[in-house]
C-alpha cells in the first residue's frame, strides 16, 4: 500500500506534467509571462486605451485645450489623465445611449471622449464649491445632452449677444454702453423703444467663476413659492432650439403661451416660434433679433399657435398664408422692469400676472442637472433669454427663480427648467412682462 507521502509526491509530478504539456506557467509565474499576439491575453477594453493614447501621441498634444473650461478649475493634468478609466468610458458610452450621440469617425469620437472627461472635473468641482451647509456637494450640474462639447463650442452654437431692451432706468446698469444719441429711445417703460448695446467684459472665465455671490438675506413678500408649473394649464416645454441663435424667438413664444393658457385655463399649446425667426425682417438662425424688434412685430401682427407653424431651427421663407388665416395672439402692451435695489420685491409681486423674460449668462447653464439652484454665475455680459416663471427658496435656505429654459424638455429640472439663484447671472438686466390680446375671430382656435 502507498504512503501518504508517496501518494503526495505523485499528485505533484501529475500537476506539473499538466502545466508542461499546456505550455502554462504557475500561477507564481503567470504575471511575469509576456504574451505573443494573438494569445489569450486579448483585452478590448485595454487596447482601446492603448490606441487613444497612440493616437494623441501622434497629435503631440491633447485632443481638447484644457483651459477652455469656462470656469476656473483645480484640476490638476494627473486628475485629467484619471479619467481614461473604464469608469469614464462607462459612463460616456451611457451617455451616447441616452443622448442619440454618433460620431464621423474614430478621431471624433475620441476628441469627443476627452472632452467628455473634462466636462466630468467641472461637474465634480462645480458641485464641490456648491456645498451645502452639512458639507456635503451640491446636486447641481451632471451629464446631460451638451458633455460632448466645449465652452467655447457650446457658446458659438446656442448663445447670443444680446442688446437689451431699455427703460428709463436701464441705461444706468451698463456704463460702458454708448449713449443713444439725442431724441431717439425716449419712449416710456410701458411701451418699450430702443435697446442698448452690452460692452463685452474682457474676462468671462478664470479666477473668481466660482467665488459665491454674497447677498443679503431680505424678506420677501408671501407666499415664498409660487410656480406656473403647478397650474394645470401650463403648457410643455417646446422643441430645443437647436443650432440656431433663436433663443429669444423661443422664449417669447413661451412666455405668451403661457399667458394664452392661462386666459383659457387650460393648456392652450405652444405659439409658433418659427413664425418669429422667418417673419420677422432681417431676422435668422445666424442674425439674432432684439427683443424690441420681435415685440413691435408681435404688436402688429398675430402670432401662430405652433401647430400650423412647427418649430424647424432653420431660417426660411415666411408662411404670410399661415399667419393670415391662423394668427392667433397679439401683444397688447409690454413693461420693461427697472434693474435698481427692488428689483426682486417688484418682480415677485408682478410674476402672476405675467411671466417674463429674462437675460442670463448661458455658459453657467451648460451642465445643469439640478435640482439644487446654481448660485456661482455672475452678473456680467449676458448672452441667452429665458422665461422666469416662478421663484421658491431651496432646501438649504436659497432664494432662486424658476426659469423656463430653451434648450428642450430634456434639460434641467421639471422638464426643461432650471434654477438660478436670485439676483445672479444678469437675471435683472432685462426683465420683460406682456399684456396680450386673442384674434376676435378666433378664440375657438386655442387647441
């Protein structure tokens, strides 16, 4: 009978006679064992970061400038490079999922990718700096539709410069603006007239971006919330505007749905924005128009609901056919608030009785996911409009407005919305609210 100690000698002679004649080291070795290609080693996941790093190595420098962030950052080049992990590349390839996003070629899709991952920092960064009172970051900005891009790439396709509308008191915001010359812009608030150009600053990004806004807490007047998007006639956000500098056309077509719906009580439908961008002389996708020219237009002619005249995001010829025979509303009348020391309390005693339209600093609201307000973009050169339609305080004690956005259903918070903390991010630079009137025609032709 065999020993224990034989039986043992044998079973090792079997095991390594099975690793010989399979031409597989012990696990001891394993890691030392540099594969040929074509071997079992095979990684995709491996080699894909293999070739993004051969391919910018051959570019001899990164695919994206880092210093393109629109907002100071403290990332560091090593937390960058991090973010070639297989986590980062997760969540970009979710992100082309959710998004419809499809590249032209390889090289896109990596510039795309890097871009990507930088986006990731500002995130995390941004939310850092929008701390809450526990410590804990802020639920502010996240992934959405616009990660793929670039500032400076997002500026050039969505935002605009804007010229203000002005009131009597407007002028006095903007002290770099060239006067108007004598006798012309003398209209009053009520009925508009004129608009003054915005003196670009010469630092939108870099140091300070994230410097918190420090403002006296006032009292406000009750309720602390109010919203349309609780009334049962607000209407959905519409189409996103696209590659097309038609913030404004899109916004004051919202603003005045709203206020059709609430005449009706009842969702009215969205007003033809396209109408403004193809009917209004000397207006187009690439040429934006003023908030002056689009009212006084609006006070002459009636504007489609958006059914007969559906939203493109290109410029083309005019439907004079449609907007004679389905024109639908009118602006009766507009009030341009004052931007001076009570510029909220006023708004907020106004706001339901008509929404308005608002100037922001669109780069700011690039990444925004919510549901916590952003409180860090400042009052400088604004360059997008929107429609405030509420305002409310935050959980952590932060008074903000409640702003319909034109950038689609799929952005921000309650379907196309974002949250700005009040007082921030040029909001008080052009505040307009409306008086509208309704076809006496047509006033069975609400949807």
């Amino acid at each position: 009978m065999e020993t224990s100690s034989e039986i043992a000698a044998v079973g090792l002679l079997l095991f390594l006679h099975v690793f010989l004649t399979m031409g597989l080291p012990p696990a001891s070795l394993a890691s030392s064992k540099a594969y040929a290609p074509g071997e079992a080693s095979h990684n995709p996941a491996a080699e894909r970061r293999l070739a993004e790093r051969n391919l910018l190595s051959k570019q001899g420098k990164s695919a994206v400038d880092t210093t393109a962030a629109g907002w100071s950052s403290k990332t560091t080049g090593s937390e960058i490079k991090n973010e070639t992990s297989d986590m980062a590349e997760m969540k970009f390839n979710k992100f082309m999922k959710d998004f419809h996003k499809e590249y032209a070629s390889p090289q896109e899709k990596l510039k795309r990718f890097q871009i990507f991952k930088q986006n990731l920092e500002y995130i995390r960064q941004g939310n850092y700096d929008h701390r809450k009172k526990d410590g804990t970051p802020g639920r502010v900005f996240g992934i959405n539709k616009f990660a793929d891009l670039t500032v400076e790439e997002f500026r050039d396709l969505y935002l605009v410069n804007l010229e203000l509308p002005r009131g009597p008191k407007l002028e006095s915001v903007d002290k770099g603006s060239p006067k108007s010359p004598p006798g012309k812009n003398t209209k009053s608030a009520e009925k508009g007239g004129g608009t003054t150009p915005i003196a670009r600053s010469p630092t939108v990004r870099g140091e300070g971006s994230f410097a918190p806004t420090n403002r006296t807490r006032r009292q406000f007047p009750n309720p602390a919330y109010w919203s349309y998007t609780d009334r049962e006639y607000y209407p959905e956000v519409g189409p996103h505007q696209g590659r097309c500098m038609a913030c404004i056309e899109v916004a004051l077509a919202g603003a005045l749905a709203i206020l059709n719906s609430k005449m009706a009580n009842r969702d009215a439908g969205l007003l033809a924005a396209q109408q403004l961008l193809d009917c209004v002389p000397g207006n187009s996708c690439q040429v934006a128009s003023t908030y002056s020219t689009l009212v006084t237009y609006l006070m002459n002619e009636y504007l489609c609901p958006d059914r007969w005249y559906p939203y493109r995001g290109i410029t083309q010829s005019c439907r004079d056919r449609n907007v004679e025979r389905k024109g639908l509303v009118k602006v009766q009348n507009y009030q341009i608030l004052d931007n001076d020391d009570e510029t909220e309390t006023t708004l907020i005693s106004k706001i339901q009785q008509s929404p308005f339209l608002v100037s922001l600093k669109g780069e700011y609201l690039m990444r925004y996911t919510g549901p916590d307000p952003i409180e860090n973009c400042p009052n400088v050169d604004p360059n997008h409009t929107g429609v405030l339609v509420g305002y409310g305080e935050s959980d952590d004690e932060v008074d903000y407005y409640l702003i319909r956005n034109t950038w689609g259903p799929n952005y921000g918070v309650l379907n196309g919305h974002v949250r700005v903390k009040r007082g921030t991010c040029s909001t008080h630079w052009a505040l307009m609210g409306f008086r509208m009137t309704i076809h006496p025609d047509r006033q069975n032709d609400r949807k």
